[in-house]
C-alpha cells in the first residue's frame, strides 16, 4: 500500500479538496487500529507515514526495564543494548513490523477507518463551503423527482441535496433537467452527515432574486426592508432609496418592467407588489394594502400596533383581498394588526383583528 497509497491521497486532495495531512493522520490511525485488533489491543505501536519516500512503516513499542515482567509491552535493557548502548531504562525500544503481517480483519479495519475518514473531510468541506452561502441563493439543476412525495433531488455543483415538497412553490411542477434557484436556509450537523436546507417558499428568496435582478439593491442604493410572502400566490416587499435622485420602487421594476418580471418568471407567476417603506406606521399601512386606496389610517387606543383603516366602498374587497389575502400580507409587512372599515359601515368588515387583518 505504498506507491498507490500516497497517489490515491494525491487524487483526493486534488478532486475533493481533501488535505493530504489530514489522511496520512487518519491512515495512520487505522493502521495502528488495525494493528491493535489484531493483538487484542495488548501492544503499544507507532505508525510513520512518508510521503517522500512513499513508504509506510509501523513499529512495536517496548519499554526498556530491568526485569521483563510483560513480554508483550517490555524488553530487558541487556537485550536493547544488543542493538545500541545508547538505551536506558524507560526509553522506548522500536521493532518494525511488515504489513503483510496484517490480518483480513485487520485490514478490514484499516479500510474502513480510512473510508470514514474520506466521509468526514468531505462533510467537513462541504458544511465550510455551504456556511458561506447560508441565506443566500444558488443555482440547481432538478435531477430526480419523488413521485410518490413529490420530494425533488437536486445537482448543486458536485453535491446532491433535497428540496422536500413542503419547501416547493405549490403551484410548481419540478420536472428532470429543470434548472432553479433555491434558498439555502440552514445547515444542521447530524451524526450521518451535515443537512444542508433548502428552500423555494422562504420569503429570503424573493429579496436575493431582487438582489440579483437590481444593481441598485446589489450596491446598497436600494435597500430591501421587509418581505412578506405567500408563496406561489403573493408577495409584498418594502423598499427603501437611500439615495433622493434614485426611486427604488422604478429600480425593482425596471425598464418595461424587465426586472420584476424575471424575478416572477423564477416564482412561477406569483404576483409582486413593490411598496414603499416608511417609518410612519400609518403611511406604511397605507402602502402595504396597495392595489387599494386608502382613506384614512387611525391608531386604535390601548394599542401599540393596532390601527384602524377607513376605506370606500368601491376598495372594501380589494383592500381585504381574496380570502383575506391583501389584509393578510399588509399585516404581516408592517407588523401591524390591521382592522378594516368602509367609510360607510359601522363594523369591522375584515374579521377579528387579532387574526393580523
């Protein structure tokens, strides 16, 4: 195992990026493992790998004494001294050992300990690479699809992951060859390797598709202020110009309106309403609940985020949305528990309040 050995651990630092150091540690770990087993753990060793020479060698260890009480651990000092005075009582005396001396079980071991070794390092490498790009997008190619869970593999670079169904959009279909983007949203370690979590519904994907489409937002002239998202239905995002000459809403929009419709070509279709930021909450609801105009917005007593909103007649359904869905998604961008009332009515016409609508 010596000249294949050393080219194999050339190959794995080259094509995984696997330190050479790193595997000669776990090589000799096993060997010295391998070595243990075979002598039911009752003979000290140390295993020298040498990657110049490409050689590998390992030495039972004896300890010089006067009197052998323990053949297997011990060796008289008149017999070290057959092979060089310069021994002393305590020293430790080497005899090398062949490999071929190894055992199947013991090279079994030895194998397997150097597999598990691979496994780490990769695990390793691929926990540091992902770590970077947490909370960010990446791109994928959809190379197999679950039918009966609906589960989507995907090819990321050289590593495959999941996208379960439940992080899908639900109005999407994954077929094999499609190409997307995916939110990686957290990295567990677990005992059979790091999870890497991904995601297509996680309101952070809307902000980096921006991010990706819109210069001013990559330069920071532009600030994303808040998201809220049903996914594959409706998303609200509050932006914000941190430069007077530049309109952040016409920014996220683009020319023709280029921009905003690529970031919901990605989304499958899901609408995307661009709104204003403000730091006055009454404006900022009255934002949020666009496509509607609103007549007035009025802080509840007794409340911190409670407001009422007085709108016409005519902007009563657009304002609540379908199923409550505008009402919904403007409570959830500001914060705001949200009561809506058309100008003519006496009573809340939105639900409960305490639903955020």
């Amino acid at each position: 195992m010596n000249k294949e050995l050393f080219e194999a651990l050339d190959m794995l630092e080259k094509e995984k990026g696997i330190s050479k150091e790193y595997m000669l540690e776990r090589i000799e770990a096993a060997l010295l493992s391998a070595f243990r087993k075979e002598n039911a753990g009752n003979e000290n060793a140390r295993v020298k790998l040498d990657p110049e020479k490409q050689e590998s060698k390992i030495f039972k260890q004896l300890t010089v004494v006067e009197e052998v009480t323990d053949p297997m651990t011990e060796i008289s000092l008149d017999d070290a001294h057959m092979k060089s005075k310069k021994y002393k009582v305590g020293d430790v005396y080497e005899i090398e050992l062949k490999t071929k001396n190894f055992g199947r079980i013991a090279a079994q071991t030895a194998k397997q300990v150097i597999i598990q070794g691979i496994r780490e390092a990769e695990r390793g490498n691929l926990i540091r690479e992902y770590e970077e790009k947490k909370e960010d997008i990446v791109s994928a190619v959809v190379v197999r699809v679950d039918p009966s869970s609906g589960n989507a593999t995907l090819e990321i670079g050289k590593n495959e992951m999941v996208l379960f169904r439940n992080e899908q959009i639900p109005n999407e279909s994954l077929q094999v060859g499609d190409r997307i983007k995916v939110f990686i949203t957290e990295i567990k370690k677990a005992a059979r390797g790091p999870s890497i979590q991904l995601s297509r519904v996680h309101p952070g994907l809307v902000s980096r598709l921006f991010e990706l489409e819109v210069p001013e937002i990559k330069d920071g002239t532009v600030t994303i202020m808040r998201v809220a998202r049903e996914a594959g239905s409706r998303t609200k995002i509050a932006v914000w110009s941190n430069d007077e000459n530049v309109d952040a809403i016409g920014a996220c929009i683009g020319p023709k309106g280029a921009r905003k419709n690529n970031v919901t070509a990605e989304l499958c279709g899901e609408k995307i309403d661009i709104i204003p930021y403000s730091e006055v909450p009454e404006a900022f609801i009255s934002a949020a609940l666009a496509p509607a105009t609103v007549s007035s917005v009025l802080k509840l007593p007794d409340s911190d985020r409670a407001y009422r909103v007085r709108v016409a007649d005519d902007q009563l359904s657009l304002a609540i949305g379908k199923e409550g869905q505008n009402a919904r998604l403007a409570a959830k961008l500001t914060g705001c528990k949200i009561d809506i009332k058309s100008i003519q009515s006496a009573e809340p016409t939105s639900g409960d309040p305490d639903d955020g609508e």
